[in-house]
C-alpha cells in the first residue's frame, strides 16, 4: 500500500534539494544553494546528489529539463513534488509549534 504524501518525512538533504528546485538549476548550483539555505550544514557531494535527484526523478517529484543553453541539464520541481515540500514544512511546523508548546508548558 502506498503512502500519502502528507505521510512523508523528508531527509534534511532532500528538503533543501526540493526547495532549490523552484527555478530549474544544474546539480553544481543545487550543491552551491543547499549549502548557502543551510548555512553551511547540508554539503552534498555529488555523487550523493545525483544519486537524489535520480531518486527523486523516478518518484516524479522533480523532472529532468533542458538547461538554457543546451549543455547542461537542470531540474525542476514537479506538482507532486512541490505537494511533498509543502507537506513536509506543515509536518515540520507543527513540530516546532508541539515543542514550543511542550517546553513553555513545563518549565519550572
């Protein structure tokens, strides 16, 4: 049985990939944006992204497209993928929004 997409926790890789692709961009510039979202801590390697967006292109949440100038290619999120994302950031702030709860809630 598949999951919905709103039962889906990302990686912290594959959310940056995902936000990075709301413009088509080639794997060197995902690379160069994750870092710059993540303030340094998300560093992909590249055979570690292609190995992502090679996932992530056989689960249709982002597609291959012809880059601009013909020689490299580029990604794009998909609809479904951009569902993913945004289900992944409800999951997550409710997360925040349970542990701000929590913690204000029980502090001495």
């Amino acid at each position: 049985m598949k999951k919905p997409l709103g039962n889906v926790a990302l990686t912290e890789a594959v959310y940056y990939v995902l936000l990075s692709l709301q413009v088509p961009r080639h794997g060197y510039g995902i690379m160069q944006l994750v870092q710059e979202l993540s303030n340094g801590r998300v560093q992909l390697a590249a055979g570690t992204l292609y190995g992502a967006l090679n996932s992530l292109v056989e689960k249709e949440w982002i597609e291959a497209v012809q880059g601009v100038n013909g020689r490299k290619k580029e990604y794009l999120i998909t609809v479904k993928g951009q569902a993913v994302l945004e289900a992944e950031l409800v999951r997550l702030e409710e997360l925040v929004a349970n542990g701000k709860q929590w913690i204000g809630e029980n502090k001495s």
